[in-house]
C-alpha cells in the first residue's frame, strides 16, 4: 500500500460529517424560523382584532356621548336654543363620523 493514498483519510470524513451536520442544522434552522414567522402573524392578527374592538368601544362610546349632548335635557333650569341644539348636533356627527369612518393605512 505504499504510494497509494487511500479514498477516505481521517480529516475527509470528518469534513463530510461536519458539512452533513451543518446542513441539518440549517434545515432545522429553517423549519424553526418558518414556525416562529407565522407564530408572529398569529399574534399580529389576534393584536390587530383586539385594536378592531377597542376602536369600536371607543366609537360606540364616543357616539353615546355625542348623543347625550345631541338630545334637549334641561340643564341649570335652561333648554337650550334650537342654534346650541343645532350646534350640539353638528359636533356630535362629527364625532361620530370621525370615530367610525375607515382608517387610511
């Protein structure tokens, strides 16, 4: 066997294990980034759903309060004017459009 060098020496096959476990560590690698990407975009949406809500709270709560203003209760013993109840109402259907129409992104 003098002169022959042989197919496989020590150093060669160590090479082939460590590029053999260096590309399962990238595939699982992958794998793993794959599963935490769409953990995030199932977290995102539950976020985004819950702002839906709270903005709708906030509507609803914003169209109450317009409301209150909007109807003629008596206030210090005085009604109001048909000019404050037509001013009350003004102000109360801009907050109502404004907190209800669509958000530009």
């Amino acid at each position: 066997m003098r002169g022959k060098h042989p197919a496989l020496t020590a150093l060669n096959a160590r090479k082939q294990l460590l590029v053999a476990e260096s590309e399962l560590n990238r595939a699982e690698f992958g794998r793993d980034w794959n599963r935490l990407r769409e953990g995030t975009n199932e977290l995102a949406q539950e976020v985004r759903s819950i702002g839906s809500l709270a903005s709708v709270g906030a509507a609803l709560f914003a169209s109450g309060s317009a409301l209150r203003r909007l109807l003629p209760f008596k206030r210090n013993g005085h009604s109001s004017s048909w000019m404050g109840t037509l001013i009350n109402g003004a102000r109360a259907g801009i907050s109502i459009w404004l907190a209800l129409r669509p958000r530009v992104r």
